[in-house]
C-alpha cells in the first residue's frame, strides 16, 4: 500500500478467528498451545494497528 489510504477497521478476534481456521485448514487434527495462540494474537494485534493508520507508509 502506498499514499493515504482509508484506514480499515479490521476485527481483530475475527482476525484471529480466521488465523486459526487457516492453520487448522492447512494442518487438520492439530492444536494449539498457549505460547502459539499467543503469537498469533499479537501477528493479529500487529496486522489490525498497521491497517487502522492513517497511511500505509507508516
């Protein structure tokens, strides 16, 4: 992205609804741990700050 975007307002329990979905789609009959669901809670916390800027540049 470049330039001054609209930010998004993503959802960031959505975001991490479909993280999750993803990493089960993509590896079916595995889990999650604590330090794991931890990691993508804060890609998913990183991703919704990035988006809600005023700019992409940012």
């Amino acid at each position: 992205m470049t330039g001054t975007a609209k930010p998004l307002n993503l959802s960031q329990p959505l975001l991490i609804s479909a993280l999750l979905a993803e990493i089960a789609r993509l590896h079916p009959g595995s889990s999650v741990n604590k330090a794991q669901f931890a990691a993508v809670v804060e890609a998913a916390n990183h991703v919704v700050i990035a988006f809600n800027r005023e700019s992409g540049d940012a």
